[in-house]
C-alpha cells in the first residue's frame, strides 16, 4: 500500500520529518497539513507538494498515519483525536506537559491498540548506535562515568522560530523537557537503568518558568553515574551539539555530534596493549553495517508498521512514558534543591 501521512503541526521539527520521508523507501505520500500559522503551514504543504487543510479532522480523515507536531501542550487532545479515528500516530516529544497527562495519553495509546512511535529520534540516530556498541564491547570492561554536554541557542530564535518554547503555558518549562528529555532517554537506553538523579536549574533569559541551564546527576544501577549539563544560550552559530565522553575500565570513548559523530576511542586491553581509532560521517555506515546495527530512520520503521499492519515500532509513545518519569525527577530534584530522587519506579 502507499501510506497517505497527514501533519498536525508545520513547524520545525515537521519540516525536519518531512525531509526525513523523502529518504525513505516505503511507498508513502503526504495528502495534508494543517497548522494556525497558515504562513509555515504553506510553506511546509509546498515542500510536500500537498493542501493546506482547513482542520485537524480534515487532515485525519485523509490520512492511514499522522503526525503530530504541535506545541506540547496540544498533543493530548490532537492524540486523542487520532486515535478515536483508530489511525496510526507518531507524536512528537514531550508527550505532555507533565507527567500525570503523559500517564493518561499512554494509557489511551495501548487501549486503542493503534499502531503508534514517539519522535525520540535519537536512538536511531547512527553515531548513537555506533556508541552504543562500543559501550557493550566486554572488552572495554564496565562504564564507570560519563560526561554528557547538550548545547544548542534558545529555540525562540533562528530557524526554529518556535515562540510557544517560551511559553510554559504551552512548552511544559524549558530546556530539561523541551530538549533534555532526548538526553535522559539516552542515557538509559546507553547505559541502563537509572536508580536516582539530582538536578539544579537556572533562568538567564528573564522567561519565567522556563529554564535554560541545567546540571543533573544521574546515577545507574550498575554503580556509574553520569553528568549532564544542558544549555540554552544566544550563540546563534551552534545550533544543536551534543559531546559525550564515556570513561569505561579500559577505554575512553568520547562522541561528537549525536547524527554523524565524529566518535573516537582510546583502549587498553588486558595485556595492556593499547590502541585508538574514530569513525564519522564517511565510515560510520559501513561499521554499521558490518555490525549489523544501522538503524532504519525512526519514520521508515513507523510507515514500514502501517503499511504492514504492525507491530508498532520502537521507540513507541509507550517507551516515552520512562522518559518523562526521569524529566519529572529530575524537576522535583531541582525544586527541592538537588536533592537527589528515586527513578526506580515508572
């Protein structure tokens, strides 16, 4: 079948999934996209050489699959929306504001038994998985610590042009759940379970409820720990960078850039031999491939599930309920000092 996929929403991040599927090979076509800001809904239905519609139900009625790109605090009733038609949904990230709604919209998602996927795109992202495989080397012995940087100019400029991140009435709050719920999910998906974190958070640009620096300490079961450090600033020339460095027993594996890298690494093994190499975006697929890791692009899984009839793909908007239970943790840590805060329960 060729899968007809609707957009609610045309901001950003739609312009981003809308040239993700033009690199994918299951046979789609994009019928529609509806947005208030008729201006970046034109812009976005032009590049995909689909309508404007006038509703959001005019959008579902058209579609076997939306996506849902609006604002946080929309996608509960947009969700909802989807599934009573019983069409397949992939929602963007944060699911909800808070925890208490993402619960709910979660509940909905798997009693409808849709076939549905969340936009935590980085776990498909190559240099991610490129790590992740480094990391489950028994050769390098167990992690020990990681240092995790998430940069990127506050998203109320620039091309992303998205105001509504400055409004917690509709954002939620700022850069820990706006943008470092990717990292948190990350960061268990990389390194496993997560038993506590302690978070402290700040607001520089004079927006509040919305902070824009944040330091967490995030502590696993296997006895490690991780730094984050999460920044929103006004250094308009780094637009979303992510540097990770991962001390093991026996290797130093450190990434730049979460799409393409470049991910290098220093070992030693038990003979104490010693030895270091890197890959980017020209040798990343080909290790991959070797390995049998390359990841399929997050929306060729989700239209790959709808053509076929399911099962729903990972990540799915279950999977992004454990997220937002680190995210409100994490926020709890920070309101209450950075005292540290049990994440054993989701």
């Amino acid at each position: 079948m060729t899968v007809r996929v609707g957009f609610l929403g045309a901001g950003f991040i739609a312009q981003v999934h809308g040239y993700q599927l033009g690199r994918c090979t299951t046979p789609h076509e994009v019928v529609g996209v509806f947005d208030l800001d008729v201006e970046r809904a034109a812009e976005l239905a032009a590049r995909q050489k689909c309508p404007v519609m006038a509703s959001a139900e005019e959008v579902i009625a058209a579609s076997d699959a939306v996506i849902i790109c609006t604002w946080t605090s929309a996608h509960p009733a947009m969700l909802r929306q989807v599934i009573e038609s019983e069409t397949a949904v992939l929602c963007e990230k944060p699911l909800a504001v808070d925890l208490a709604t993402a619960r709910e919209m979660v509940a909905m998602v798997e009693a409808s038994g849709v076939i549905n996927s969340v936009g935590l795109v980085l776990r498909t992202a190559p240099a991610l998985c490129a790590l992740r495989e480094l990391v489950n080397d028994p050769d390098v012995g167990r992690v020990m610590n990681v240092v995790f940087r998430d940069d990127q100019y506050i998203p109320i400029q620039g091309m992303y042009r998205s105001d509504w991140r400055g409004d917690p009435a509709r954002a939620g709050a700022g850069a820990l759940i706006e943008h470092s719920i990717h990292d948190l999910d990350i960061l268990e998906w990389l390194f496993g379970p997560m038993v506590s974190i302690s978070a402290t958070t700040a607001e520089f640009h004079g927006m509040a409820g919305i902070e824009d620096s944040v330091s967490a300490i995030a502590r696993f079961e296997g006895g490690h720990s991780a730094t984050l450090t999460s920044v929103w600033h006004d250094v308009l020339s780094r637009t979303s960078l992510r540097r990770i460095e991962v001390f093991c027993e026996r290797a130093l594996i450190t990434l730049e850039g979460d799409d393409e890298g470049p991910l290098t690494w220093e070992r030693t093994d038990v003979n104490g031999a010693n030895s270091s190499g890197s890959i980017d975006g020209t040798t990343l697929k080909p290790w991959l491939e070797q390995r049998k890791a390359m990841p399929l692009l997050l929306e060729e899984s989700f239209l790959a599930a709808v053509a076929t009839g399911g099962p729903s793909p990972s990540p799915t908007i279950a999977d992004a309920l454990r997220a937002h239970v680190l995210v409100d943790a994490a926020y709890r840590s920070a309101a209450a000092g950075g005292t540290a805060i049990d994440t054993t329960s989701s």
